[in-house]
C-alpha cells in the first residue's frame, strides 16, 4: 500500500520558482567565469601624412595577457618610398611606475614596397599599463620623421 503525501501547493511553486532562479544564474555565471580575459586584442597603425609622405607605414597587434605581458605581439612596417632611407618600427609601453619603456626598433633596410612584421611577446616585470609603437624613417640612425600610434590601455590595471 502507498501512502502519498500532499504538499501544499505553494511550497511546491515556491521550490520551483528557486530552482528557476538558480539555474538562471548559474547560466549567466558560468560564461563569464570560462570566458578568457586574455581574448582582448589591441590593433593600431600609423599612416599620418608626415610618414606616409616620407615613404613608412606600421604599427602593431598585440594582446595582454597579464600586467606584465604582452603575447602574441606582432610589429610591422613598409617603405612606401624609393628615397634610399629606411624605415622603423618599435614599441613603446608606459609603466606602473609612469616611466616609459623604449623597445628596439625593427627596420627595413630593402627598399621601397617592402615590408616585414616580427612576431614576439614581451614581458617587463616592471608593468605594461599601456603600450603603443612608433614608425619612423631613418637616414643612418638618425629619424628622419616620426609617427605615434594611438595608446592601447591594459585591461588588467
């Protein structure tokens, strides 16, 4: 013999009503938590008049990946210009202290309608709050002209 019991019934909507809720939540949650904080990728470049007149285009694409890393990182740059100057790329990155940074430069030395990227990562344990790249043209070593890109700010400050 079953014996059944009755709930009454607003425990029952109740109990369902939480579990709604619950599941709910958990939906919103858990994407946020798996989702990657390292997915940001910033892109700039520089093609102001001043270089592109002087014959040089780049920039750079990177991704945070901490506050003290970028990776991947890639740099790039093209002599637009049969001058016989060459042209530059590097990057420059604010620290937690607010000193900049200056990286080597990249250049190319091949001539007009050339261009090279290097692909890298970059890791300064004195912080990379924001980073950004010049592109230059270069008579020897010394800039002929220079062009800044837009700042990119990492998301983990």
């Amino acid at each position: 013999m079953t014996t059944s019991m009755k709930r009454p019934m607003g425990v029952f909507m109740r109990n369902r009503f939480s579990l709604l809720i619950a599941a709910s939540m958990a939906a919103l949650v858990i994407p946020v938590i798996s989702t990657p904080a390292a997915a940001v990728t910033y892109e700039n470049s520089c093609f102001s008049a001043g270089v592109a007149v002087a014959g040089a285009s780049g920039g750079g694409k990177w991704n945070y990946a901490s506050r003290t890393k970028l990776d991947p990182m890639t740099l790039f740059v093209t002599d637009r210009k049969a001058d016989g100057h060459s042209v530059g790329v590097r990057l420059v990155t604010r620290r937690n202290d607010g000193t900049n940074a200056y990286w080597a430069w990249h250049r190319v030395y091949a001539g007009a309608g050339n261009t090279e990227s290097w692909g890298t990562n970059l890791t300064d344990s004195a912080g990379v709050r924001q980073a950004w790249t010049q592109v230059a043209v270069f008579e020897g070593d010394a800039v002929l002209q220079l062009c800044v890109t837009p700042t990119g700010t990492n998301q983990y400050w």
